[in-house]
C-alpha cells in the first residue's frame, strides 16, 4: 500500500503547499514546486550503481491508482536490466531527429512551389490555369514524395495514369513541365538527376498529330441551334463559344481575360504579351455581336475582375473558369447533334480561319486576325498590325456568324443596316 492519498494531494494543490519529493513507496514519488499548475510524478531507481530519475507525468493527467502502476511496470523493466529514463531520452532524442528531418525534407511540391514563384509568375499572368494542371497530375501523384527519392518508376505510372483518361495531349505537357521542374531541381542541388528526362513524348502521349477540323456553316447552325436547346449548357457558356467563334482566339486567352484589357468604349480588347502564346501582344477589334456578348457577360460576372469568372465549385483553384470546363460542356453540347463529327474547342479557332478565306480575306489578314507570325522575310521586316483590315476581316465574319446562329437566314450586315437607316432618315426629312 502506498503512503499518498487522493485525498491529502488534492488539499496539498488547493493549499499550494510546494514540496521537493514526497515518497509513495517503491520508487514513486510526488514533486511539486512552486509555479506548478499541477504536481508532477518522479521515478526514482538506481543503474549500474548510480541513481537514476525519471519524469512521468502530471497528476492531472495521471492519477494516482495509475501511477503506482505505471513505477510496479518499470521496476520490473529495471530489474530486467533496462534503463528506463535513458531509453526514454534516446526515444525523445530519436522523435526530435525525426521532426527536424521531416522539416528540412525537400518534397516535390515545395520545389513545385519555388518554381512558380520564381520561374511562372513573374512571366505568366495566366499561371493560375497552369497550376491547376500541374496539380491534379504532377502534385497528386509525387507531390509528398522527397524529390531525390522519385524514380522513372514514379514518372512512368504518373504518364499511364494520364492516358488512362485517354489524354495524349495532356500527357505530353505534364511529361514537359515534369522535366522543366526536375531541372529547376538539379539546377539547385536539390536532387542529383532529373527521373523524367529518360523519357520522351512516345513515352506519354505520342507525335501530336494536327487536326485539320473545323464546322462548316450547316455544322455551325447546328452547334447553335444545339447549345440554346441543352439544358445544362447555360447562357455563359453559349456567350463564351460564340466569343470564340468571333474572336478567333485561342481558349485560355479568353478563359483568362480579364475586363481591365478591354476598352469596351473603343470597342477593342488589348491582350497582353503575356498572356499570348506567340509572346506578342495585340489589339483586336471588337465587332458589334462581340460587344453584345461582352455587354452580357460583364452582367454575369458581377463586378469580377474577370469577363469568365470561375463558378463556385472552381473558386478554390481558380479565378476563372478552368481549362476543362468548355471541353464538358461541349460534350453535353455533342450529345443533342449526333450527326455532325467530333470536334473540340479548338477546332472552333480553325473554323473561322478556314471561314475568313472563304469570305476572301487575304491570308496575312487571315493569320494576323489569329495572332499568327507571319513566316520568312514578311514576318521579320512586316511590323504593321493591319487593325483597319482585320477589323473590316471579323466585321465581315461576324455578319456570317450572326446569320448562322439564326439558322442560316440571311442577316444584313452591320454596315448595309446602318447606311439603309440613314437612307430612311433622309426620306423622312424630305
């Protein structure tokens, strides 16, 4: 039976009465020192000659029936010719070791991290949508893994993964950006070699072939005709492929776009260098269907500083709408035109190319239109933006456009509905 008492320890914390050691028999004692909030339980044994003391626990934590168990089980351990505090500091020692090593581990997602703080950003105002890819792919299946630890292995799964989704594209851009953030690791003695670099695009996605589809203007008919009848489509979306069409942009140029690049008053969108994949900025007319559009969206956006604001479920990746969310609508879009082939989003990019030839537009208007450099000679001494042409060029594809989305009924053109309201002017004055 042990000398302490529930009851004498309780009027001892009540009474802050201080002690050094008070003795319950067999190597348990109380100690309870002035600024304590609580006495605290010592064992006390002695090892190869030499007293040795451990501390246990708080009363409050450890009462006192368990106390007495807790000094029975180590004097046993003691007896077997175990140090019992020593073992305690190596496993304390070993727990911090562990913690400062987990703490200067160098994992795959802080080099993702310091990469795009140091390479993307300051380079790309559109590295919101980048990020979103790396991180459903590359951050998801290595980004807790240390980056000297990850293997071909580990590259090789990642890929198949992707192509398991039937993404041959995205499987050559994440095996791109893989080796770009490897290289940032090397670079910086973070790992001694880059895993991905024993592979090439045969390895993930294959040779991109390129497509050569676009909708001809009983497919465009189609399509609208089919995104005002799908449901779930909505009234942003259709506004968005329709921009597309007018624009000849490509997707992420818009999906970014943001309403500070528009001067909607001189009926002109200034997009930026960065945010182009030629690197070169340009002016683009805006017809009057593109403005109607934007009129709309700038509605919807409810004062966002983006003309594409992402949807709540997006909000926590993006400020936009993501990469994917025009290819699934589209999808749906598909379902409700059987009849017409498989295209894409940017298949709609080629459709007014391929539209302005047939309108007779001059190809270096065609290819400046698209934000296109021209080739050879002509690109490097041709510095001339052509605004006036292209601007005549998409007003003149908007009017088909416009005539297309009413199902194929001839539309007066823009300029020939202002002059004939002129003419009735000039009538009514007569």
């Amino acid at each position: 039976m042990g000398q302490l008492t529930d009851i004498e320890i309780k009027k001892w914390i009540k009474s802050e009465e201080w002690f050094e050691l008070r003795s319950d028999g067999d190597g348990l004692y109380l100690r309870y020192r002035e600024g304590y909030s609580s006495p605290v339980w010592i064992f006390r044994y002695r090892f190869s000659g030499k007293q040795r003391l451990m501390v246990l626990a708080p009363y409050k934590s450890l009462p006192l029936a368990k106390a007495r168990k807790e000094a029975v089980l180590l004097s046993a351990q003691v007896k077997m010719g175990y140090d019992v505090a020593g073992e305690k500091q190596s496993r304390k020692a070993d727990a911090l070791a562990a913690i400062e090593a987990e703490r200067q581990r160098v994992t795959v997602l802080s080099v993702i991290d310091d990469y795009f703080e140091q390479m993307i950003k300051p380079r790309r105002k559109d590295h919101h949508a980048l990020r979103q890819r790396i991180d459903k792919d590359i951050v998801a299946s290595l980004g807790t893994m240390e980056v000297g630890e990850v293997q071909p292995t580990h590259i090789d799964a990642m890929l198949r993964k992707v192509m398991k989704r039937n993404a041959p594209a995205i499987a050559n851009d994440i095996l791109r950006w893989s080796r770009r953030i490897f290289d940032f690791a090397v670079k910086r003695h973070l790992c001694l070699h880059n895993p991905a670099r024993v592979f090439d695009v045969t390895d993930a996605g294959g040779r991109e072939q390129g497509r050569d589809r676009a909708l001809n203007k009983a497919e465009i008919i189609v399509l609208f005709k089919a995104m005002r009848t799908t449901d779930s489509f909505g009234r942003q979306n259709y506004l968005t492929v329709k921009l597309l069409l007018l624009l000849a942009v490509r997707k992420n140029e818009l999906l970014a776009a943001l309403w500070e690049e528009f001067n909607l008053e001189s009926c002109v969108w200034h997009l930026p260098s960065e945010r182009t994949k030629t690197k070169a900025s340009i002016t683009i007319p805006l017809s009057e269907p593109a403005m109607a559009c934007l009129r709309e969206l700038n509605v919807l956006a409810c004062s966002s500083d983006y003309v594409l604001p992402a949807r709540k479920s997006q909000k926590r990746h993006l400020p936009h709408i993501g990469d994917s969310t025009m290819n699934m609508a589209l999808q749906a879009v598909e379902l409700n035109m059987p009849e017409i082939e498989h295209f894409t989003v940017h298949d709609l990019r080629r459709t007014a190319r391929t539209h302005l030839a047939g309108l007779g537009v001059p190809p270096h208007i065609a290819e400046k239109c698209l934000n296109h450099k021209l080739k050879g000679i002509e690109g490097r001494y041709d510095r001339y933006d052509y605004f006036e042409e292209r601007k005549a060029a998409l007003n003149k594809w908007a009017d088909l456009v416009e005539q297309l989305e009413e199902g194929g009924a001839e539309v007066i053109p823009l300029h020939e509905r202002r002059r004939q309201a002129m003419n009735s002017l000039d009538g009514s004055v007569s």
